[in-house]
C-alpha cells in the first residue's frame, strides 16, 4: 500500500447534503481519510494510490458535491546542493 495525501480548496462552503456524501466516501477500498479544514477552505484526502488515482478522489469529490477548485501544493522540492568546491 502506497499512501498519498491529497488536498485541494473548495469555493463556497459545502451543504450539509455534500459534507455527509463526501464524509461516506471513507466507505470506498483505498479511501483512509477525508478531512476539512473550514478556516482554509480545504479538503484533505489520504488515499492508497495503489487503488485510485488523484484523478479519480477529484471526482468523488465533485460527484459529492463539493465545489473543488485548485490542488493545493504540499511542499516544493528544493533545489540540489552543489558540491562546495576544495579549498586550495
């Protein structure tokens, strides 16, 4: 099993009929949590990659319900260090 974290933002705050769709999504094999963050106005989703794809938890998400906007970026990569050259 491959875990990966997903989170995207959400426009307008969801319905009490899309919180409860989107809360029975962990129902679905490979779905291990679904979480909101109100103040940030996101969604985040661990998933078994090994099972869905990013792809496919967006359109869980959109099919519940949920106005899905941008994917939020969890970290960037840093650039690589270079070798400092031998002093002389």
């Amino acid at each position: 099993m491959t875990t990966v974290d997903v989170v995207y933002r959400y426009g307008k705050v969801p319905s009490e009929a899309a919180v409860l769709a989107v809360a029975r999504l962990r129902e679905i094999y490979g779905i291990r949590l679904v979480e909101f963050h109100e103040a940030e106005k996101t969604v985040r989703v661990e998933f078994d990659s090994t099972r869905l794809t990013e792809v496919i938890v967006l359109q869980l998400l959109r099919r519940a319900g949920l106005n899905v906007g941008e994917k939020v970026v969890l970290y960037t990569p840093s650039a690589p260090v270079e070798a400092a050259a031998p002093a002389q």
